[in-house]
C-alpha cells in the first residue's frame, strides 16, 4: 500500500473534526506520512505527530463554556487583537506539543501568514508550540506572533487546506480535510434565550460577590414574579439579532476562508477531499467538541473504501 499525505485546513472549533478523520485512519491502521496544517488543522496535525491526540480529544471534550473562558479571557488590554493566547501557549507547551518540529512522528509542516509580507510563513522546524500559536492567530482575534523580523497571523489568510505543502514534502498522494464549508449561520444559537438560564449563566461567570447578590435577588425576584409581565425584561436579556464583534471578526475570516480555499483547492487539488458536516458549530463552540469529532470520523469512515483501494492501486 502506497504511503500518503493529510493536509488539514484551518476552521477554529469546526477544526476539531480533524481529530476524528485522523482517529478514522487510525482504526484501518493507516498512518499519513506526511502532515501539513493551517490553524486548528496545525494545532491537531501538531498533536498527532507528538503522539498525544487522544489527550487532546480528551482534554476537548471536557470543556465547556467557563473552561473556555479561562483561556479566551485574559485580563489584558488590547493590542492587536483581544487576546493574548499566554494560556493557550502554556497548555499546548505543558500537555501536549514538547517536542520540536523537527522529532516529530513523521514530517510536518506548519502554515502561517507573515502579516509584513502577505505570503505564506512555514515552519519545518523550531519550537512546536510557538509555531502552532502562530497559525492559529486569528485578526483581531489574537495577538500576532512575533519573530524578528516578522509578524505572524492565521495561516488561513494564504492557504486554508496546504494541500501543495503535503506534495512538497515528497506525498503522490494527499488526502485534505475541509471544515470550513457550508453556509455561516449557527443552526444552534451558543447564547440561551430562556430569560432564567441566562441569569443563571451570568450569575457562574461573575466573580463579584456583590453582583452575585444582586443576581440572586433578581432572580428570586424574577420566579415570583407572573411571567406574562416579564415581556419587557426578557426582551432585554435576549441575545442581540446582530452578531457579536467577535462574530463580526470570525465569520469576516470564515468568508474569506471558504472563497481561498475553494479557489486553491482547483489549482492545487487534493486527490481525496473530505468535507465534515460541521456547518452547524460556531467559530468559537469548543463545547460541541463531541459533535465535531463524531462529524470528522463519519466523514472519513465513509470515504474509507475509496481511500484504500486508491492506495492499494497505487
């Protein structure tokens, strides 16, 4: 059977798919040769080749909306982008990418964007977690990386699904994994509308404990209260019809992502293109790690018989 390449695309939480395609192969008992990653697609290719993903799955499928806010919220003012990303570095340094590029399981390639220059920065050695921090810096999002002399954004600004990196590395054959696909509303809103709920969530977060009292207050006052003259007050604690700044911000890069990647992916075609049914998740859902996991493995599972006889034909 004829070795191959995976080129995983960039996607923020839809990314996390990329560890149930990965997960998919390993139960046939194939093992890509070669990896290229832009964004998430480079913080799980990272992992897989450090022999570490199933901690990562695990450590995923854990979080929920507060565990997420301690690595998203970072009391910092902003620079050139909300968040700093110390804590991600910290976690991904600590847990799960302690090795070098260059001693990882197979040859990898890591795909940022040099904000100075406009092209591609690719990492081929170095520190692993500083390059995947890179990748992964979303505009205005996260602080760009610096490396004298450049500055470094999202690799999906250039290339979304490397496909041309994995050939370059010496794959005739290269399987790429597209999450970014399909339309940009959230079939499931990430805000609850129920007025209660919301309260709830609001009183977890807030470290205060004077507003956690007066939290409580309302809330106690808001059960006694006859629902029917709530109108005005639920009107006020539902979501806004517009998206959030970071949504705004997202899903601006999600657009130019899908129009990139469809226009790279005909010049530089994969010879298998596997596309998760992740639309649904939003950019920043990290709590539906489950289904995105679940979304990669199935869509890989199903392209598997054609994978293997290209393979073996080869």
């Amino acid at each position: 059977m004829k070795p191959f390449g995976i080129a995983l695309g960039s996607g923020a939480a839809r990314g996390l798919a990329h560890i149930g395609v990965l997960e998919a192969l390993e139960e046939e008992g194939l093992r890509p040769a070669w990896i290229a990653g832009t964004s998430m697609g480079a913080l799980v290719g990272a992992v897989y080749g450090s022999g570490n993903l199933t901690s990562l799955k695990e450590e995923f499928l854990k979080l929920d909306r507060r565990n997420i806010l301690f690595y998203f919220l970072e009391l910092n003012m902003p620079r050139s982008g909300l968040i700093d990303g110390h804590r991600i570095v910290e976690t991904l340094e600590d847990q799960f990418l302690t090795r070098r590029i260059e001693d990882l399981d197979c040859p990898f390639r890591c795909i940022a964007t040099n904000l100075l220059t406009g092209k591609p920065y690719i990492f081929r050695e170095g520190n692993l977690a500083q390059a995947v921090r890179a990748s992964i810096s979303i505009p205005g999002i996260f602080n760009p990386v610096y490396i004298e002399p450049d500055v470094l954004i999202d690799g999906g600004l250039v290339n979304p699904v490397p496909v041309d990196e994995v050939r370059d590395m010496g794959a005739k054959f290269v399987v790429g994994v597209e999450v970014t696909f399909g339309r940009l509303e959230k079939a499931e809103k990430s805000i609850p509308t129920n007025y209660l709920d919301r309260l709830r969530e609001i009183q977890t977060d807030l470290r205060s404990e004077t507003r956690q009292r007066w939290i409580d207050r309302i809330k106690e006052a808001l059960t006694s209260v006859n629902p029917e003259q709530l109108g005005p007050i639920k009107k006020w604690l539902a979501p806004a019809p517009i998206p959030n700044m970071i949504d705004v911000l997202a899903n601006s890069f999600r657009i130019m992502e899908d129009t990139l990647g469809d226009f790279l992916l005909k010049i530089h075609p994969a010879d298998l293109l596997i596309r998760p049914d992740v639309s649904a998740i939003g950019t920043l859902e990290f709590d539906r790690a489950d289904e995105a996991i679940a979304a990669g493995y199935e869509a890989m599972h199903a392209a598997m018989p054609q994978l293997q006889a290209a393979l073996e034909n080869g």
